[in-house]
C-alpha cells in the first residue's frame, strides 16, 4: 500500500532567486548616488567659476555669445575683453576667436569680435577667427581643426565663470591642453540672471554628460 508520500515525485527545488530586499536596498542607493550627484552639480558648476588657472599659453581661446546685428551682447563683450587683456599683458601670443552667425544678425559671433579687437589695437596677425560653430562643443570642435596648423600648443579657455566647468570639461574631453582663465568681470550680476545662468548650466552639463557617453562610445569624442 502507497502512501500519499509515495505518489510525489522528488523534484529538486528551482535555485532561490536573488533577494527583492537586497535589489530594493542597491536601487535606493544608487537612486540617492544620482540624485546628491546631481544636487551637487550646481555648487560645483559655482566653486569652478572662481579656479582661474591663468598662465602663459600659445593662444586665448574667446568662447562665443550672441552678437545685436553687428555688437557683441553684454556678456559675450566681457568675454572679449579679458581676452584682449590676455593679449596685451603677454599672456598669450593670439587669440582665437569662436561661434558662427545666429540667424538675423548681420556677422557671425567670431567676426565681431575680431573687428572689436582691432578697434582695441590687437594686429590682425595676432587674431584667428572660426566661424562655423554654433554651440559651444562645435567651439572646441571646429577650432581644434586649424590649431596645428597655426602651431597653437596650449590654450586659455576664456568665458563667463559659470560657463567654464562644462567649457573644461569639454575641452580635456578633446584632448586639449587647456587652462580656465574666466573672466574677471560679469554681465550676469543680479540674482535673477545668475540664477539663470546656473540653473541653465545645470540642464546643459547633465545633457553633455549623457551625449558625450554617446560620442564616446561612437569614438568621436
């Protein structure tokens, strides 16, 4: 006679599965990891602005900003400015003007600064202009195509000091031999518009993060 023992089949037990605690326990982390490194950017993309690695270089790179029909805006003349300081103090040997025309003004945004450069008595031998870009990737990018041949070794980054952690970060990921030298001087002074400015930074620095992983794995960065 059978017992009901009898009737079972001995069927091994399938392997445990991995603990839904411990899976909890390493999604919160890592969501907490990401949300307090994204916290952070903002006082990091602050604390950046005010490292200023000045020093002598080949060339100053001027970063591009909107240009009013003809003028530099504000801000993109501050920027203008500094690099034609650089210039004249026998920081550097040149300077490398950057960004294409916007649709509606009249010169692109490398144009104008030459022309307020030589107003400021910068010889035009001494000025390089790249007219293609838009963006400030495509600054680095289209400029880094003739620096060879204008033997430019090593560059000062010049920009508004919020601007200059993406710009760096940017540059290295080239392969550029580059040094922030932010301006000294600011449009953006209010709350307002500092407010602006970083919280713009912010958004664009997490996009670049995730682009560049693209053009990483693509091999074009």
């Amino acid at each position: 006679m059978t017992t009901p023992d009898d009737t079972i089949p001995n069927i091994a037990s399938p392997p445990a599965k991995p603990s839904r605690r411990r899976f909890l326990i390493a999604l919160s982390l890592g969501l907490i990891l990401v949300s307090c490194t994204i916290a952070y950017l903002p006082l990091s993309i602050w604390l950046y602005g005010t490292h200023d690695e000045t020093r002598p270089a080949d060339a100053a790179i001027v970063l591009g900003a909107a240009v009013i029909g003809q003028i530099p805006s504000p801000a993109f003349r501050e920027r203008i400015r500094h690099g034609i300081d650089l210039y004249k103090r026998g920081t550097v040997k040149r300077l490398l003007f950057t960004g294409g025309r916007a649709q509606g003004d009249d010169l692109s945004e490398a144009e104008a600064a030459r022309n307020m450069a030589l107003e400021a008595g910068v010889p035009p031998t001494a000025i390089l202009v790249e007219t293609s870009s838009t963006t400030t990737l495509g600054n680095f990018t289209y400029a880094k195509s003739f620096l060879d041949t204008a033997g430019i070794r090593t560059l000062l980054v010049v920009s508004d000091p919020m601007h200059m952690r993406r710009a760096m970060t940017m540059a290295r990921d080239l392969g550029l031999d580059a040094y922030s030298s932010p301006t000294p001087t600011t449009q953006y002074r209010s709350f307002s518009t500092k407010w602006h400015f970083l919280t713009s930074e912010w958004k664009n620095s997490i996009s670049y993060w995730f682009r560049s992983r693209v053009l990483l794995a693509q091999g074009r960065l």
